[in-house]
C-alpha cells in the first residue's frame, strides 16, 4: 500500500519491514486487526493497520452500516519503540533501537542513503552494530 501524507511518502513495498501483530481473532471474524510496523529509508516510523467492520479499523458506509478497512499511520519513533515493546520481544527491539544505557546520549540524524548503505555493509560484514561503528568514527575524528 502506498500513501501520500503531509507530502511525505508511506509504501510497504518500499519501507523496511520491522514486525506484526495480530489479535485473536480469526481473519475471517469482524473483530480482526492487524498491524505491521515499517521504517522509512529516512528513518521515520509507519504502521499499516487493517481489520474487520467490528474492528478499530472500521469505517462508516451507512446509517448503520460498517466495513473493514486499511490505512497508513506515521508514528514518531517513541511510539514505535512502544509498539515494539509490546509487540515483539526484545532481540527484535535491539534490533532496531538502541537500548538507554548510563552515560549515553540519544541523539538521531539524517544521513545520504550511500553512506547508510555503506554502514549498513560494514555492519553486516564486521558483525559491529552501526551504532558501534560510528562510535567508533568519531572517536577517531574527534579524538
């Protein structure tokens, strides 16, 4: 799915696909819901959400009438640490955030997509985090 939101674009086919949740509900019930968490290559935070004419999801057609539905909602990157947390376990949130340690800083920047690729290869070749390795880097630029 794809959608344009305060000029900003939201695709699934595109974003990086980070986990899923869904209720107890069988897909074929009213009251189903799912949700998939994404993140941009900017580093921002979406979720695709779907469900059943019973569900949060649904949408008014009538005087009494209701339908499933889908849609796209950008979430600040707080939020998707608590989607994560109560969704996934936590090698996924490790994963994908940082965990607050004493001392450390939180600090979050955009950077060219050839230079993420770049980190994103080091870490995978080096098995460093790309956290570790731009630590790493401005410990030795900056001394």
């Amino acid at each position: 799915m794809k959608k344009i939101i305060n000029g900003k674009r939201y695709d699934t086919e595109t974003a990086e696909f980070i986990g899923r949740w869904e209720n107890m509900y069988n897909s074929a019930e009213l009251q189903y819901e799912c949700e998939k968490l994404y993140r941009k290559k900017t580093g921002e935070f979406f979720i695709y959400g779907a469900g059943g004419p019973a569900s949060s999801y649904a949408v008014r057609t009538g005087t009494h009438n209701w339908s499933g539905s889908s849609k796209i909602t950008p979430i600040t990157e707080g939020e998707a640490k608590k989607w994560v947390e109560k969704n996934l376990d936590g090698d996924d949130y490790e994963k994908y955030f940082e965990l607050e340690e004493e001392g450390n800083i939180a600090y979050s920047f955009l950077v060219p997509e050839n230079l993420y690729n770049k980190l994103k290869e080091k870490s995978e070749k080096t098995k460093k985090t790309m956290k570790d390795i731009i630590v790493e880097a401005l410990e030795s630029e900056l001394g």
